[in-house]
C-alpha cells in the first residue's frame, strides 16, 4: 500500500514538474520575444537620432553620413530651407548634369536646417551703398559653405537696442563648418557700427565693395529719383549755392563716396587684415575673379568660378547662369542695372577733381589702386 502510494506521489511530481518546465518555457519565450521587439524598436529609434554627429564634427564628416540616415524629414527639411531662401533656381540646377556644386549647396542647405544652429555672423558685407553689394551677396551664397541672411538687418545702425539674441535670431542656422553671412551697406558710413560690431565679435571679417565715386553717387541719385520724381537736380545737390566750385559734403550720396574718412573710422577697431575690398567695376568686367579673392578672404575653397557667369547685355551686369532644366538665368532685380541719369560732363569733371585727394589717400591705405582717376 505504501509503495503504491509512493509511486502515485512521484508520477504527480514528474507531471508537476513537466507542467511547470512548459510553463516556464513559454513565458521566456513570450518576454524574450516582447523584449526582442522593444529592443528593435529602441535601436531603430536611436539609430534615427544617431546621425548628428557632435557638435566638434565638421560638416564633411556628417555629410557623409547623410546617405545612410536620409529620411523623409531631412528631405522635407531641404524643401523649407529652399523655400524659405528662395532657392528653387538651385534645386533646378541641381538636376542639370555636371552640377555638383548645387548638390553640395542642397545637401548642406539640408543638413544646416535640420541639425546647425543659429549664429552670429562669422563675416559681414557691411557697404557700400550702390557700389554692388547685392551681387557679391548673392553670388557668395552660392557656395555651399555659406549661409547668408537674404534681407538687410539694419542691427549695427538702426535695431541695435533690439540686442545680439533678436539678431542672432534673424540669422540662418549653419553647421559648424559654415559661414554665416549678412549684408547691410550702411554700416560702412554709421559712426558707431565698428566699435558695435568689434563689441560683437573682434574677429569678424568684413567685406566692402567699392565703386568710383563719382558713378556711385549719379546710381544713388538714380535711385532716389526713381521713388521721388520731384526732388531737385543732382547738380543743385551737388553743389552748393549753384555753384560747381563747392561741393556739398553734407549731401549723402557725396559723403558716402569720401571712402577714406570712413575707413579711418573702422580701422580704429579692425586689423586691414579682416577687411577685404571688392571693385565694383572688376565685378562687372569679371565677376569670377572678384569672387576668387572673395572666397579667399573668407578662406573658402574657390568653388565659384567663370562656368557659373554670363553676362546680361540688356542689364550691363552679369548673372549666373541658368542650368539645363531651368527657362530663366538668375539676374538681380529690376532695380540693379538701371540707365543712370544723365549728368552734364562739367558736373562729372569737377566731382572727379573733388573726390581724387581722396582716392590717393585711399588707395594708399588699402593697398590697391581702383583707377578711378
């Protein structure tokens, strides 16, 4: 009687113990397979946050990774960013062949919008007024290692008491490796604007493109003329009492062209190092060129270069070329390139006298003859 109990009691534990070595085997299987999942999920999530590399990482090194964390975000991220600098002419050009400096610009314009951050400009087109600086800004922010602000600021001279976080805020965001760039022209002549902008940042480099003087102030002028047809002459304005002996330096568009009282203002707080002076006429002639040492000032590799001009007869001004998928050329506005107004030979000769013990001085000071005499 007792054996058979015994035998009972010891079939119940082996089933007992089969039932419960199932049981415990399925549910590993079931939390092995739940954690699997999780972990899967988990990585695939990481691995979508894993692509900015740290902030010490150059542009290359991410853009390089970009193929392998592309995703519909950074594409979408691309289209806002094209948008909003009115890029469109650029993503056309990238589809023509032989374009692969567009595919960099578009891939770091992506990159940038997605992971750079906003920054206060490295380099400022900071004058002067009709002397080209539209060009040069927009012929610079061609190169994929520039971010410029398209609009003009006005920080250093009209919203200085807005502060560095509202102008900061204006800017595009950038990767390390870029440069951000922003153009305001009359920063050149606003008294307080170096010692505002060496307040900013001692080291910013600072571009000034120069015109002759003279054509200079008949473009000011033009200008003015085109939004108020009743003011008077220029000669009345040139000159005072009617008189073509003495010139009127209180008038703006005469004073802008006296670059050398300007300059002594800014080199008080700038090395000549970190300025760099742009012919307005060599801009003209050959745009390819100024831009060269443009990009070798802001210490770029020359990626614009002749194939991306031509010159625009009807507007007298070059413009960048239009790619293959592309019916328009980029040219600047309307309003660059108008006929100037024309001004008797007289007047032109006497403001050429006026401006000339200025020009020496300031060719002198620069380094560089203009040939403006």
């Amino acid at each position: 009687m007792a054996h058979r109990f015994l035998s009972s009691a010891n079939r119940f534990s082996a089933r007992f113990a089969f039932i419960f070595t199932v049981s415990l085997s399925c549910t590993y299987l079931c939390y092995s397979i739940i954690f699997c999942r999780g972990t899967i999920m988990t990585n695939q999530g990481y691995e979508g946050k894993r692509c900015p590399p740290s902030k010490n990482a150059g542009g290359k090194k991410l853009l390089g990774k970009l193929d392998n964390c592309a995703s519909l975000e950074v594409r979408s991220a691309l289209d806002e960013s094209a948008a909003q600098r009115g890029s469109s002419d650029l993503r056309d050009q990238s589809k023509a062949p032989g374009n692969h400096w567009t595919d960099a610009k578009l891939r770091n314009m992506s990159v940038a919008q997605k992971y750079g951050n906003k920054k206060l400009p490295n380099a400022l087109i900071v004058g002067v007024k009709k002397g080209g600086t539209r060009a040069v800004l927009e012929f610079i922010r061609i190169h994929p290692d520039v971010r410029a602000l398209g609009t003009e600021p006005h920080f250093f001279d009209r919203n200085y008491d807005r502060g560095l976080d509202w102008y900061r805020g204006l800017m595009p965001r950038t990767l390390d490796s870029q440069i951000t760039l922003e153009k305001t022209p009359s920063y050149f002549v606003t008294r307080e604007a170096p010692r505002r902008i060496a307040g900013m940042s001692p080291e910013t480099k600072l571009i000034v493109v120069v015109r002759n003087p003279v054509t200079r102030a008949i473009s000011d002028y033009t200008q003015t003329l085109s939004k108020k047809p009743d003011i008077p002459t220029f000669e009345e304005l040139a000159f005072k009492n009617g008189s073509l002996g003495l010139v009127d330096t209180s008038w703006n568009a005469i004073r802008i062209g006296m670059y050398i009282l300007h300059l002594e203002n800014w080199l008080q707080y700038f090395r000549p190092s970190q300025m760099h002076f742009v012919s307005g006429e060599r801009l003209i002639t050959d745009p390819a060129g100024e831009m060269g040492r443009v990009q070798d000032f802001l210490g770029l590799k020359r990626i614009i270069t002749d194939k991306h001009f031509y010159f625009n007869r009807t507007k007298g001004f070059p413009c960048l070329k239009k790619p293959e998928s592309s019916s328009q050329p980029r040219c600047l506005g309307k309003s660059k390139g108008r006929t100037h107004v024309q001004i008797d030979q007289e007047v032109i000769e006497q403001l050429r006298e006026f401006y000339r013990p200025f020009n020496i001085k300031f060719y002198e000071t620069v380094g560089q003859d203009f040939k403006w005499d």
